[in-house]
C-alpha cells in the first residue's frame, strides 16, 4: 500500500504545530476520517488530529515518494541519535 501524502494548506488554529505548504504523511485512521480529521505527525514530532480541511491529498510519483521517504527516514534517524546523544551521561 502507497503512503498517502498530503500538504498543509491552512494553519489558522494551529501555527506553532503546522506549517502551511508542508508536504506531511497521513496516517491511517478510519474513525478520525469518519469525523473529517487527518492526523499527521506534527512540528512537535507526534501525531495528532486535525480538520481535513487543512490538508489537500497529494499524489507523488514511485521515485519523488521514495526520495521523500528516505529523506524522512534519514531525518528520523538523526532526530533520533541526536536525542539519545542528548541523554547519554558523560563517563566519570
């Protein structure tokens, strides 16, 4: 199954958590989609719901998808080794 991407086009409640023209993965689910919400992983890195209407769905070729999930997957990583740098203590 293809991730499906969508870009923000509206961030009126929301500036801080969304940022207007950013491509972002919807997630799956079914029970927000019934209630017109798409959640997405956020500026704070988590995932929350927000209006559809914020939101247009985006198709993007097999290779732009890739080169966009890589990046994601790359950014991810350093994200991630950042923070467990971050936790790691100093040795005595």
């Amino acid at each position: 199954m293809k991730q499906p991407f969508v870009i923000c086009i509206r961030n009126d409640d929301y500036p801080a958590s969304l940022e207007k023209r950013k491509l972002y993965v919807k997630l799956h689910d079914t029970e927000a989609e019934k209630h017109h919400y798409v959640r997405v992983i956020d500026e704070s890195g988590e995932d929350y719901l927000y209006p559809e209407a914020y939101f247009v769905a985006i198709e993007l070729s097999d290779e732009t998808r890739q080169a966009v999930m890589t990046e994601l997957t790359a950014q991810e990583l350093v994200e991630e080794s950042h923070a467990n740098a971050s936790k790691c203590k100093d040795p005595p």
